[in-house]
C-alpha cells in the first residue's frame, strides 16, 4: 500500500469554478487523502502558465467540459493520467471561443500519436444526450478505444444525483491507478 498522497488537479468547466462543481465535490469526498487543485483560467490561460514542472507533481488530471481541452492537453503532452468528462477539445466549435484554435491542432496530433503508442492512462465519460458539447468531436478521436469509456444518459451538466455521478466518477479513478490511493 502506498502511503504518497495523491495529487489531482481539477480544470472545470467554461464559467464554472471547483466550488460550484459536483465533480470536485466528490473527488474531495470520496478521496480525503487526496489533494484536489485547481486553476482558474478565467484570469489566465494554463497553457501558457502551466509547463512540465509544474505538472510534473500531479498524479491525475481531470477535465470537465471546457477543462477537457487543458487535461487532454496536458495529459497527452507531459504523459499525465487523466479523465475527461463531456470534453470540449475544440471550443471553437463547440462552445464559440477561438483563443485555443493553435492546441486544438497539437491536441490532434497528440491524440494520433496516442492511438498508436497507448501509453497514458485515461477515462472519458462523455454523456449520450450532451445538449452542450457536440459528443461525436470527442468519439471521432477514436480516443476513447484507449482507455476507460463510460456512456452515462446525463446531458451536459453533471446530474445533482450524486449517486449516480458517483458510480461513473469512483470507478475510473480508482482503475486509473490505484496504487496511488491511500
């Protein structure tokens, strides 16, 4: 058994921060021994402030949504297990906002050499009635043969039965590596 603390840092949603998101919640809850970060980007792009140092000290990324973008980024960049939840990898189609158009294209190329290498692990929850972010930009990856891939029946946001969200977040993390858990 492991006695590490584990690490994670948590990149929410688009206009949403950790003290509104169900996600961090039940990370904090269900992983004590665990300490759960994040970034507000609202006031700064973590890809230009974030680098291999910096990143190099956490165990698992986790994106939901818009934070899918900065966690597959990473993840696939700096060889960090991570989770996507409902990802927004292209924002600029999904969600209107250009200024990560540059790692939209890297996130590609990261992506295809993933497919080949199969190196990192990884879980993406993408929901089947997403209202929000358009599923198939994610599932046309192929990413999701490469890990972990749950299919719940939420729309976008998060379903307030943390029950259910429980089921689909406890699993992938604790397969992710469970060596590192306390």
């Amino acid at each position: 058994m492991n006695n590490k603390k584990s690490k994670f840092l948590y990149f929410h949603g688009y206009k949403s921060s950790a003290e509104n998101s169900i996600t961090y919640k039940t990370i904090k809850e269900h992983f004590p021994n665990t300490d759960c970060f994040t970034f507000v980007y609202e006031l700064k792009n973590p890809i230009a402030i974030l680098d291999e140092k910096k990143l190099f000290k956490y165990d698992l990324l986790i994106g939901n949504s818009f934070g899918g973008l900065f966690a597959s980024y990473f993840g696939l960049k700096y060889h960090i297990p991570f989770i996507l939840i409902n990802p927004s990898i292209k924002p600029s189609v999904t969600l209107g906002i250009n200024d990560y158009i540059d790692y939209e294209k890297e996130i590609e190329y990261l992506i295809k050499t993933e497919l080949i290498k199969r190196t990192i692990p990884k879980a993406l929850i993408v929901s089947k009635n997403d209202e929000v972010v358009d599923r198939n930009i994610i599932l046309n990856t192929g990413l999701q043969s490469t890990g972990i891939f749950v299919e719940p029946n939420w729309g976008h946001r998060i379903p307030e039965d943390e029950l259910e969200f429980n089921e689909f977040i406890i699993e992938p993390i604790n397969f992710i590596d469970s060596s590192i858990f306390i």
